[in-house]
C-alpha cells in the first residue's frame, strides 16, 4: 500500500497559433506569425497569463487576407516580430511546459507546430500530452461534425471576448470553454 502523496500538476497551457495564409493559393507554405497563450488551473478554474507573442516568419509575405483576418501586417512583424526560435525559447522558460499538458482547438495547431519545428530544426517546446478541446466539446455535446469555437461559446450561453484570429484571444476563449467543460461555471 502506497502511502505517498502523489503531486499532479492541474495546470494546462492552451495555445492558438496564427498563421500566415492567402485566400486562393495553397502552393506557399505557412508559417507562424502569432502564438497565443494562456493557463487554465482545473483545481481552482482560474484563467491568468494571457499573453500573445508575435513572430517574425522566415518569408515576410503577409497577404491582404491574413491581415484582414488576423489583424496583423508585414510592416508590425517585420517591427515587433522575434524569430520563432527566440519566441519558443521564451515561451518554454515562461510556462516551463516541456512535460505538461497543453491544448487547443482542434489538431491543426498541434500539427502545424509539430511540423514547421521539425522543418526547422527548431524544438518544440511543446513535448507532453496534448488535449484536444474542440474533440472535447464534440463529446461533450454530442455533435457528429466539427464545431468551431465562436459556435461552441454560443452553445454554452458564451459570448466571444476580445477579437477571433487574436492568438491570444483564440487561446483565452478555447480555455474559457475548458474550463466549462471542466465543470466551473464561472
């Protein structure tokens, strides 16, 4: 029989990346421009460090389309952008992640992470579990098809707080949805 007191980190670190992206080509490969993040504590619901950094892709090539979608210009990257490596380095020392859980909405993220790190030989600082929370929400409402986020909070009586396409916003309203799913009804 054990007798020791096991310690479980109840911190999960929800990410939403933004990517570069244009309206009808598919030949350019995406890179990142954005990464949102914050903490959702399960033990006591709590939602904190709320932060978005900016990078500086290897092809400063920002279309009308990303802008309009993301907010984001060629000229404010190219002024406040840092190099992903420079921003992944900060990211893992700030949220000390490398064995931790961390999630988002949907798989894309995970992928394209995994993906444009691999690609640059860059690593990732995302190396424990990943949650899903767009599949959790799937389950949890039943749903057969993907739902996307600014859905799920409408069906949870939730409105969207700050700007869709904001890393930072994506990944605090993923987290909000979280934590409802978690059970707190703040």
């Amino acid at each position: 029989m054990y007798n020791r007191v096991m310690s479980v980190d109840s911190k999960v670190v929800v990410v939403d990346i933004e990517c570069t992206c244009w309206a009808a080509r598919d030949d350019i490969p995406s890179e990142i421009i954005e990464l949102g993040v914050c903490v959702f504590d399960g033990f006591t619901g709590d939602l904190s460090r709320k932060a978005s950094f900016l990078v500086r892709p290897d092809r400063l090539d920002i279309s009308e389309y990303c802008t309009r979608l993301t907010g984001l210009t060629e000229d404010r990257l190219a002024r406040e952008g840092r190099p992903l490596v420079e921003i992944l380095n900060r990211v893992r020392k700030l949220y000390a992640i490398k064995n931790g859980v961390w999630a988002g909405w949907g798989s894309g993220d995970r992928i394209h992470m995994a993906r444009e790190t691999s690609d640059k030989g860059i690593g990732n600082p995302f190396g424990g579990d990943y949650l899903d929370i767009g599949f959790l929400y799937r389950l949890h409402s039943r749903s057969r098809r993907r739902v996307g986020l600014a859905d799920a909070l409408r069906a949870l009586g939730m409105d969207f707080e700050g700007r869709p396409h904001s890393g930072a916003d994506d990944a605090w309203n993923a987290a909000r949805v979280l934590r409802r799913l978690a059970g707190w009804q703040i």
